[in-house]
C-alpha cells in the first residue's frame, strides 16, 4: 500500500515491537509474522480508504495484536479521527499502549471485554478475525451511532455469514473485494436493525 514515509516510519517500529513481542504473548502466528507487512499491515490499511467522510469516531473491537485499529490510527494519525481499541487481554493491552506510546500515535485502549464497555456510540464499528458475523452486528448494535457503518474483514465464507446474519438483522451490505487475499472481503454494513 501507498503511504507517506512518515506513516511507513511508524509502521516500521510497529512492526519491530509486533516481532519482539509476538513470540511472547502471541499477537500473531508465527508464519504470519515473516510476510507481517502485507498479512497485516496492508490488510488493515485496507479499511482506512473505506472510512465515511467525516467520520470522528472508530472503534475497533478484539484488537489483538492492533488490526485492524492501530493502524488505523497510524494511517490517520494528525486527522480527526479518535481510534479506540477494545482488547479485554491485559498483555494484548500493554503492547497497544505501547505501540501508541513508541509511535506516537494517539489512540485509546481499553481493557475490557467488548459487552462489559458502556456504548462507544461510533461512526465506524471494525473487526477482524473476532467472531461470526452475527455476532460481530450484535457488538456493533450496542457501540455503533444510528447511521454509522460497520467494516468488516472476512474470509471466503462471507456471503454465508450474511445470509446466517439475515435471519436475525436488517442491513445494507457492501463486499469489497479484498486487495490482499482473493477470498477475502470487507463487508461495509450499514443501517443495522433487528429483524
């Protein structure tokens, strides 16, 4: 992906820190980590090009390791989007405010299970890799704000998520095809409501 030195500086330390750490606590697998870059980095800059014109507030839910999130904020930083992180491991914790810290990049993190946070009341709702899709819209519903949207990175089974999510929500659904995995879509929903 294209991005201005100053975020590819960033991103760099980042990933320093994502190799010094991951061994330890397990923020990534190990064959992902050698190609970090584009399994990670490039997947989650993926969702800043989609991120509503002026959009104030993200939340990304089950963090992990900082994706789709932290880079997010990486890749926003100096803009007027307020990032939030919600990861409920204390570890996984400790090393986003550390990448907030070491790239200085402000972000919020919190530590917290995601149904234990009072709502975010967000523009933009982002997962990855955290839970079926049904699952995921029930999240969004308690910290997405009415007319927000939610971005979603999922696999190749996506179109089956939507038709299980269906059954219990109403939403519109864009798929964007994926630019780093052939299977893979982002999943931008919007006007979510219970069936």
């Amino acid at each position: 992906m294209n991005v201005s030195r100053e975020t590819q500086d960033r991103l760099n330390i980042y990933l320093d820190l994502l190799r010094k750490w991951s061994p330890k606590i397990n923020l990534v697998s190990p064959a992902s980590l050698e190609d970090a870059g584009k399994r990670h980095f490039d997947d989650s800059l993926q969702l800043a090009e989609l991120c509503p014109e002026g959009a104030k507030d993200w939340v990304d839910l089950g963090s992990g390791g900082g994706f789709p999130g932290a880079v997010i904020a990486i890749a926003k930083v100096g803009g007027e989007l307020n990032v939030t992180l919600v990861e409920s491991d204390q570890r996984k914790s400790a090393f986003l405010r550390t990448v907030s810290r070491e790239t200085k990049t402000p972000f919020n993190v919190i530590s917290k299970r995601i149904e234990d946070v009072e709502p975010l009341n967000a523009d933009v709702v982002s997962a990855r890799a955290l839970a079926p899709l049904t699952d995921l819209l029930e999240f969004a519903d308690l910290h997405m704000k009415p007319g927000g949207v939610c971005l979603f990175l999922k696999g190749a089974n996506w179109q089956n998520e939507v038709n299980d999510a269906q059954k219990k929500w109403r939403f519109t659904c864009e798929a964007h095809k994926s630019k780093t995995s052939p299977d893979a879509s982002i999943l931008k929903i919007g006007d979510l409501a219970r069936v």
